[in-house]
C-alpha cells in the first residue's frame, strides 16, 4: 500500500525528515528544539500508525529501512502544504525565534576566555539569548549536553568521552606553578620545601582533595580554596603562596616561585559541545583565535 503523508501531521513528518536527514535521533532533536525522548516517542507513534518499521537502530546512529527510504522521498517533495509550512519553520527558525545559549564554565574560565569573545559573539547572533549556567561537574558533562541542558562546557580537565556526538577542543594547555607577591615576600633563586614551613601554602579543593595528597605531606600550613579567583586574591593581599596558572600568574602581576624538586602541574581547558551545535563550535573557534 502506498503511504501517504498528507494523511499524518505536519509535524510528525517535519520530525521524520529531520532524523532521516540527520542520521541520529540526538542531532535531530538539537536541530528541532525538542528533547530526545519526545523526537524518538513521536518516530514509535509515527510506525505505529503507518503499521511499518521505518528506522533500524545500530550504535553508528539511524538506518532507513525500504519503507522508510519510500517515506523520506515522498515527505521531501511533499504536496503544497508541507512545502509552505517547511520554508516557513526555516524563515522563523533563523531569523525571528530567539535562541537559548547556555554556557557553563568556571569564574577563572569565564573571565580569561569567554568574556573577551562576548562582544563579538554578541553582535554575531543577535538573535540568540546567552546565558551563563552554573558550573557543571566533569561527571555530569555528557549528562548536561545530551539532554541539551548546556550547550557549551568548558573546564580544566583530562576527561575523555569516546562519544561520537560529543566534541572534545583544547583550548590551552596551562602549567601550574606556587606564586607569590613580590611586595610581600622574597625568596633566594632557589626555595625548598623546608624554606617554606612556616608560610601557608593556598592550594585549589581538588589538590589537596585525596587525604595521600603529596602536597598534605609536604607542606606543614595548607590553605583550601573552591577557586582559582580566590586563589590570587589572597596571594595578591599577601596571605600565603598559591599554586596558579601561569597565565593568571603573568596577568596579575605575581612572580612564580623556583622550588626545587616541583615539577609543574600541566592542566588542559577544554571545550565540550554536541558536534550538532554549530554556534558552539564558531563560540570555540573564536575563544581560540582570540588566544592566537
């Protein structure tokens, strides 16, 4: 029996193209605006009705079977009123409907290279709202960008996601050195761990989170911070030496200390965004030649 689509919504047909054409049920949902579940809900409706099965799921993304391929040229060419409605969508879609852009990221990250991109960024998509999310735990990455929470994730970390849709951009490697303000204190070229028993050393929550932590036996006065913002205004009003980028380090005027037997530790920020999301990789493409 031949199908015909005008027998069925605009859009359950709209929805049908869009996952034929994308391949993938998560890039067609993102394209849409609609939630995953409610895009695979309306494809089991859409079977079921028809009484056919028009998709076959493998871990590659969606393969059209022979009804489906039948379906997908039909709804393409469309009659008038699909045509009308389709040209339509697309008009509202890229120049009236406004666009949520959430993006999650440290303060630290924020400041250094996000904010100097906003401008540009701004003007570029004046029909997208951006918002700035709270910050996102490395274990929640994929959940956030997979239920299209966040858009946009960028963090200190070495976290890898061997996930096809997911896209990993490193943005700057950064090494991490103990830094202190000149007009507080000084130091001999070469400092020793011993020099320092006295002085409280200001580490990040995650260096000295693991009770083994080398720094938690190698220094006698450790200072807890939650952010690397903290961080550098104490060491900038005095209070101890910090362990900080040696980008946040040249910016505020510190100088890094030579300690004997510290090994650097590197970290790398990087972005995470859904390899549909186009905005987020021009916002990452242009955080990246703003750095260059």
């Amino acid at each position: 029996m031949e199908l015909n689509v005008s027998n069925y919504s605009y859009d359950a047909i709209k929805y049908f193209i869009s996952v034929a054409s994308h391949g993938s049920l998560l890039r067609a949902s993102y394209s849409l605006g609609i939630s995953q579940s409610a895009l695979s809900q309306s494809m089991k409706n859409l079977e079921q009705n028809l009484n056919v099965k028009l998709f076959n799921r493998n871990t590659r993304g969606i393969i059209l079977t022979n009804e489906g391929k039948k379906l997908y040229e039909l709804a393409k060419k469309g009659d008038n009123y699909f045509q009308e409605a389709i040209i339509s969508t697309l008009r509202t879609n890229q120049s009236i409907s406004l666009k949520t852009f959430k993006i999650s990221a440290p303060q630290s990250i924020l400041n250094a290279y996000v904010f100097p991109v906003m401008k540009n960024m701004v003007e570029k998509y004046n029909n997208v709202n951006f918002e700035f999310a709270p910050y996102i735990k490395e274990s929640d990455i994929v959940k956030n960008l997979q239920n299209q929470e966040i858009d946009l994730i960028i963090d200190k970390t070495n976290a890898k996601f061997v996930l096809k849709e997911i896209v990993e951009r490193i943005i700057v490697e950064n090494n991490y050195y103990f830094a202190f303000n000149p007009n507080y204190y000084e130091f001999k070229d070469e400092v020793t761990f011993s020099d320092l028993e006295k002085i409280p050393i200001i580490i990040k929550e995650r260096d000295g989170k693991n009770d083994n932590s080398w720094m938690k036996t190698s220094f006698k006065r450790l200072m807890v911070c939650r952010s690397d913002e903290n961080i550098i205004s104490l060491v900038k009003k005095g209070v101890g030496i910090g362990l900080c980028s040696d980008t946040l380090t040249e910016n505020e005027g510190l100088k890094i200390l030579n300690l004997k037997d510290y090994n650097p530790t590197k970290r790398t920020v990087e972005a995470f965004y859904l390899e549909a999301n186009n905005i987020a990789k021009e916002f990452v493409d242009e955080i990246i030649n703003n750095i260059s």
